[in-house]
C-alpha cells in the first residue's frame, strides 16, 4: 500500500502543477462537507484521490474535508486532506501539500501516513512502529535548547489572545498556514513545537488536517497534546475539532502549560 500512498500523492501534484496560471486556484465552487469553502484547487486534488481509490479498488473508506465519508463497506478509512494550505496554493505562496493517512477508528490508530509538500515534491512517509522518513532517509525530532528554540503556530483572526505572547518565549516563531508541513519540520528536527489555539473551537483543527503528520511525528519521537495536556486523540469524522501542542522533546511543554 505504500507505493500506493506515493502514487497517489504524485499524482495528485501533477494535477496540481498542470492547473493553468490563467485559472483562479482559489475560485469557491461550494461548501465542503466540513462546512468551511471547497476552493477549486481542493476539487482538483480530491478528484483526482477519489478516481484513484475507485480506480485500484482499495480496501478503504475514504474521510476527506470536501466530500465528507465514503462509507465502501470497508475496515479501513482513507484519512484525506486534498490540500492542506488551501489559501497558500491559491495565493501562491510555496508552502501546501497533500495529506494521507490509514485509519481504522481514531487518531491514535493511523497505520500509515504520507504528507507530500506539492511544491518541492519532499515526501514525509511512516508506518506504524516502523520510523518516519523524508524522502526514505529516517528523521527525528530534536532536543528542547531554549536559546536557540523554534516554535511554528497558528497565529490569525481566531488565535488566542495568549498566542502572540508564547511565541515571544522562543527565540524564533513563524505561522506558515500549512498544519501538516509545519507539524512535519518538528518531526524533522527543524523546529521545536507547533502550537493551535483558537478562541472559537470550530475553527480549530479537524482529524482530517493532522491524521498523516501526526503518525510521522509520532514515529520521529515526538507527541501531541491538547490543551489539558493530555495525549491528543480523535474520532473519524469532520464534526469533531480540537486545540493542541505538536512538540519533539517533552521539555518544550513547560513554556505552554
């Protein structure tokens, strides 16, 4: 199934890559099931996922932002964000991707995971209790060093008004509008933290955004907790939403909470 994942990913930035510059890749076609705007750009990824689950006949369901659940009388479940970074792909700031994840009931089940950054091509990929990988080459997160930390978040109209604060405890803070990729470069050992927090909760973050970068970062030696610092779990469906800290080294915490 793995070749699967990297096929579909591939695929998926082909598409991408041959929209037309003339064409606007932020045009709102629709509501998406999870109630925020389906952007055209979001349609020409899930189509091009779901013709390919139909067209190999895989054993999955599929969960995506967009269409909602595919219920095909599978175990399994496709866990599908089409573009995470909707708003960079469409402003064309470099920095989206597609996301992948096998699941069966929650999070804390995903059983494998790809996150493709559709702009460079990186891939991030893990299986469960097998490691992370970008590109095929093993990553891990790094040691907490306050001196010279890094913190990514959300930082936008619906942050906390503590947010701003808490980036100021790192010695560098960034917000690059892509969970997924940002959630990755801790799994990488770029960064120390990616932290959401949103005054309203149902603009925070949905299973379908984290569920392949949390399993990559997870098997890089990180964790992620909510905001009662308890180990951050979700069910498979859109209506669910949460607030969470995404870290490498458990030291990181103490700035948080």
């Amino acid at each position: 199934m793995k070749e699967e994942l990297h096929l579909m990913a591939r695929r998926v930035r082909e598409a991408e890559r041959a929209i037309p510059d003339q064409v606007d890749k932020g045009e709102e076609l629709g509501m998406g099931a999870d109630g925020s705007p389906t952007l055209f750009v979001d349609k020409v990824a899930e189509d091009i996922i779901l013709h390919f689950v139909e067209e190999r006949d895989l054993p999955f369901n599929v969960l995506s932002e967009e269409v909602g659940f595919i219920d095909r009388g599978k175990k399994k479940t496709l866990v599908i964000d089409p573009i995470d970074g909707t708003y960079n792909a469409a402003m064309g700031v470099p920095f989206y991707s597609v996301s992948l994840a096998v699941a069966t009931t929650s999070l804390r089940d995903v059983q494998m995971a790809l996150v493709m950054n559709l702009v460079t091509g990186d891939t991030f990929y893990a299986e469960k209790g097998k490691g992370a990988f970008l590109n095929g080459t093993r990553i891990h997160v790094r040691k907490y060093v306050p001196h010279s930390s890094t913190f990514l978040c959300y930082l936008g109209k619906y942050s906390t008004s503590d947010t701003l604060e808490l980036m100021r405890q790192a010695r560098r803070s960034r917000s690059l509008g892509c969970a997924s990729l940002e959630m990755c470069l801790v799994a990488q050992g770029k960064v120390d933290a990616y932290y959401l927090n949103c005054e309203v909760l149902e603009r925070a973050i949905r299973v379908v955004d984290i569920a392949a970068s949390a399993l990559i970062l997870w098997e890089a030696g990180g964790e992620i907790v909510d905001m009662n610092d308890h180990p951050l779990d979700m069910p498979l469906n859109l209506r669910d939403r949460r607030n969470y800290l995404a870290y490498g080294d458990e030291a990181v915490k103490g700035v948080f909470f």
